[in-house]
C-alpha cells in the first residue's frame, strides 16, 4: 500500500514514528528542561557500585535442574519399590486405627440392651428416659469387665486372621509361578535319581493345580521328587494319600493348590515371620522319619498341608472368636482350621530346595545323557530359582531342544 | 548492563546516564507528582542494580527497563486507585476545547499546555505516547513493556495523536 493510500491516521502515526509530528516536537520542547533530581544520582551509583564489589554467591546453573533430576529419580524408585512389595504396600495402606474402638463399641452395643434390662430388673420401677450414657455405666458396673476385654481381644484376633488371610490371597499368583516352577523340576530332577517316582506324572510346568483335590494328589509326585533328588527318599510303597478332608473351597486349600511343594520354603518363612505363637516342631527327630509320618497321616494333603495347616492355625482363631456373631467370616476358613500344626513344619521341611550346585550336577547327568529336554527343562527351573547365579560356560552353551 | 554485570561499575553509571531523564519524565508524567516520581525512579533503578546478575540480552535493555518502570506506575495506579480500565477506542475523540485562547500566544503557555494535554491522556495511550517519545522505542517494544500486542499499540497511539492534536490545534 502505497503512503497515498493510507488513512490521514496512519499518516500520521508514521510521522509520529519518525519523530516529525508537531505534537512530539511540541513535547520535546515543552519536557526537556525536567530533569531527574541530581540528589538521587549518588545514591543509585553508590548502590550499583557496592553492588558489583560484593557480588552474590551465585549457584551454578546445572544446580538447579540436576537437584530436580535426582529428586525426581530418588522419589521414583522409592515408589517403584513400595509398589513391587505387596508386603510393603500393605503396610504403607492406611492402617484400620479405628478397628478396635469400632469393635469395643460394638461389643457395647451388644451387651447394653441385657444389662439395661438385668438393671431394670433388679431395680423394678424404671427410671425416667434412661439415656446411652446411662447404659454404657450399668454395662461397667453389671457386666463383667474381663468378660468384654476377652470378647474385644477375640474379636481383634479374628481380624487380624482376615488381613493375614487377604494378603496371602494376594501373594497367590507369585506363589503360584515359583510353585509351578519347583514342580516341575523337582518332577524333572526326581526322573533321573529314582526310577520308580520318575514315572509318575510331574505337573506341567506354568500350570498351577486349579482345585484342592488335584493339589492333593500332585502333591506326592512332588514331595517324592524334592526328596528323590537331594534328600533320603520316603517309603517306595506308601500308600496315596486320600482325598483330602477340604471339601469346600476354602481360601487355604485354593492357596495351597497351586503352591505345590516347593513353595513351602518361602512360605515356611513367611509362617515362622507372621505366626510366632505357633510353637516350632521338634528339630531332633531326623527327616527321614517325618517324612514316613507324613506319608503315613491319611489327613496330609501334600503340599497343601503347609498352607492349609496354616491357614487353620489363623483361621481358627477367627472361627472360634466369631462363630456365634459372624459366621460368614468363619465360613470359608473353617474347614482347614482342622490340620495340624506340627504337620505343617515338617511338609516344609520336606520341601526344602536343593543347594544350586546339585541342580548343575543333576543338569549335567541330563545332558550327558541324552536327554536334552529334560535338561533345558531343569535348567529353565534352576533359571527361575536361582535366577541370579551364574551359570557353568557349558551349561550357558546349552541350546534348547 | 553485560559489562555491568562482569563488575564494570562504569558501564552502570553510562546507563544510568543515558536513561535518567527519560524515565523520570515518563514517570513524572505516569504519575504527575514530582516527589512521588522521585522515589519511583529510585525504586525502578535499585531494581536494576538488584536484578542486573540475572539480566539476560533477550531483550533491548530499554524496554527491559521502562518494563520496570511500567510495573512501578501499575503498583501506583493500584495503591492510588486511578482509573486504569481499558479505553474504550470506539468512542469518538472529544472535540476540541479552547478555554483560553488567549493564552496561548505566551510560550510559556504553550508549553504548558503541551504536558498538561499529554497529562490529561487516558493512561494506556499516555504511557504508549511516552514510550515513544522518552524512551524512543517501537511499536513492538512497547508492546513488550506494557504487556500488549503490536496492534493495540498502534491503536492508543493513534488515539493519542488524535486527541493532542485536537487539543492543541490552536497553539500547534
């Protein structure tokens, strides 16, 4: 657009720009005898001078972004952590503080209305609008103390049952890979040392055993090929266990069935970490004479009876504290807690895992032999189980079948 | 302001020069009171001195500086409660008023009538008259220090001329 062409506005603001328009002339003229107050001059300069001699400890720059970095990473992994842990994160949960004044009132509630009417009995004529308040002195004066304090702990018992329960649910799956794992080569590693077990059906690996039944009944083939391998074997002619005495699904039994024998050892731990009540059993008896007892109690259910006696010694607590009250709370753990306690330790015992050095040994014989899938299976298992030891030059050559 | 801020005291003192009349004036004008212009021109200039290590040469170090300036008028129009509502630059300008014609053949008057037009400005087009014409920026500086685009700079300034010019006519 040609200056012709523009607005007389544009004109202008252009003459403006340049300095040409009569207003800014004008405004030049009438403002340039105003003048900053000269007073003012040395303060600013004393100030700018002492500024630049005394200059400020300045942070380097990369300070500032790396500090941000590494928190950043330091919070992240803390997180990542706490997320890997189901353990961790059930303690970082936001705990049930109100549990037991929860429970304390409840047993309070409960207990009011008799005690009010054992007082309006024995006081005949019933005094006028007889408040909570009112109730709740009665309760501590006519009920006993202890009996309610017993009431309380039993009922704390019982909730502790069901936390433990739920985070045992929790831990199921994991579980069930490393049992499914163990099975597998405990089933593999039994094939070479003893003739008779190596016959009978290992469990697929990666498959847990769905129901409680069939987790009693893989159970021997696994026990026999943990103890065939690295351990004196039991009775060759012991009889199959029968079904066990589980016949409704509880949360032990589906806990126990896909755990197989090999899992016993973690959770053997978990067992001497989380139940120290339960008294240990007699470590002078030698293995091979709890084994032949194992095999021999027609109420042992395998590897099931790790968890499962286990979860009774829990659950038991919850079924005789709260069968009156709250049956669906004892309903689906009540069966297990018939199992011993002493069983218990001895099938995790029985489960022990073999030290490494076995395994390469048993892999080694595998290869030598021939049979190269065996082999790569026992070493897929050792792999899982150990996963962190290194392996022998030759058997890290080992190429899949 | 870089030599300044590797420690040359000298370099300060040559800005300072520089700018020192300028930015009284503009804010002698922004605020109309010679006093109160005086401690704000000792505030925006300790600013400087305070802010000068984290000064970086984005910018011309004018528009950074009546950018200081410009914030101090804002905080005084808000301490003051002065009318700083957008101008709405769809309303005709006002017709000329010559209250005393007579007067403006004295010089001295003339002058004065000068600044006390600019003075009578709504503030944005005043402050975007001042930019340009004490601190010699362009339109996009000055829409850098006061916050607002090219477009509405020219606009005030449009307004701005207008307004003066038909103030003035007379004495122009």
């Amino acid at each position: 657009m040609s200056s012709d062409r523009k607005m007389p506005d544009d004109r202008e603001l252009e003459d403006f720009l340049a300095g040409r328009h009569p207003v800014g002339k004008a405004y030049r003229e009438a403002s340039e005898h105003e003048t900053a107050p000269p007073e003012l001059d040395a303060a600013i300069l004393t100030a700018a001078r002492e500024a630049v001699r005394t200059p400020r400890a300045r942070r380097p720059r990369w300070f500032q972004p790396v500090a941000v970095a590494a928190t950043l990473a330091l919070s992240l992994g803390v997180l990542l952590n706490i997320w890997r842990d189901p353990e961790t994160r059930e303690q970082m949960a936001p705990a049930e503080s109100s549990d037991l004044d929860r429970m304390k009132t409840e047993v309070l509630e409960e207990r009011v209305p008799s005690a009010v009417v054992e007082a309006k009995k024995e006081a005949g004529p019933v005094p006028p609008e007889p408040t909570a308040d009112a109730g709740a002195s009665v309760v501590t004066q006519s009920a006993p103390a202890q009996e309610v304090e017993a009431e309380i702990e039993r009922r704390s018992d019982a909730v502790a049952a069901r936390r433990e329960s739920k985070s045992l649910q929790r831990d199921e799956p994991r579980k069930a890979k490393e049992g499914a794992a163990m099975n597998s080569a405990d089933a593999v590693l039994s094939a070479g040392a003893a003739a008779p077990k190596a016959q009978a059906p290992a469990p697929a690996p990666g498959k847990p055993e769905p129901s409680p039944p069939k987790a009693s009944q893989s159970a021997p083939a696994a026990s026999a090929g943990s103890s065939s391998g690295f351990a004196p074997e039991p009775p060759a002619a012991a009889p199959p266990p029968p079904p066990a005495p589980i016949t409704a699904p509880s949360p032990g039994a589906q806990r126990a069935a896909p755990l197989g024998a090999a899992a016993g050892r973690t959770f053997d731990d978990r067992v001497e970490q989380q139940a120290p009540r339960q008294e240990k059993a007699p470590r002078d008896e030698s293995k091979d004479a709890k084994r032949a007892r194992d095999f021999a109690a027609p109420s042992m259910s395998g590897g099931s009876g790790a968890r499962s006696g286990v979860a009774s010694e829990e659950d038991g607590t919850a079924t005789g504290a709260l069968a009156p009250r709250a049956p669906s709370v004892t309903s689906p753990v009540a069966p297990a807690a018939k199992s011993s306690q002493p069983e218990a330790e001895a099938d995790s015992d029985r489960f022990a895992p073999a030290p490494p050095e076995d395994w390469i040994r048993r892999i080694r014989e595998l290869r030598d032999g021939g049979d190269i899938t065996a082999a790569w299976r026992l070493l897929e298992s050792f792999r899982a189980r150990y996963p962190d030891y290194v392996l022998p030059k030759d058997l890290r050559e080992l190429q899949p079948p | 302001m870089q030599r300044y801020q590797r420690g040359d005291a000298a370099a300060f003192e040559s800005l300072y020069r520089r700018h020192r009349d300028p930015v009284f004036r503009y804010l002698l004008r922004g605020c109309s009171n010679r006093e109160r212009a005086s401690e704000l021109f000792q505030e925006v200039w300790m600013s400087v001195v305070k802010s000068a290590a984290a000064w970086e040469p984005r910018a011309k170090f004018t528009t950074w500086l009546y950018r200081l300036a410009h914030n101090r008028l804002v905080d005084e129009y808000r301490l003051a409660r002065l009318p700083t509502d957008p101008i709405d630059d769809e309303l005709p300008v006002a017709a000329p008023e010559h209250e005393q014609p007579e007067a403006a053949a004295s010089g001295a008057q003339r002058l004065r009538r000068v600044l006390v037009a600019v003075q009578g400005l709504p503030s944005e087009q005043r402050e975007a008259f001042l930019l340009k014409e004490e601190g010699g920026m362009s339109l996009e500086e000055i829409g850098t220090a006061t916050g607002v685009g090219r477009e509405t700079v020219k606009s005030r300034l449009r307004y701005a001329l207008a307004k003066l010019r038909q103030e003035l006519s007379d004495v122009l």
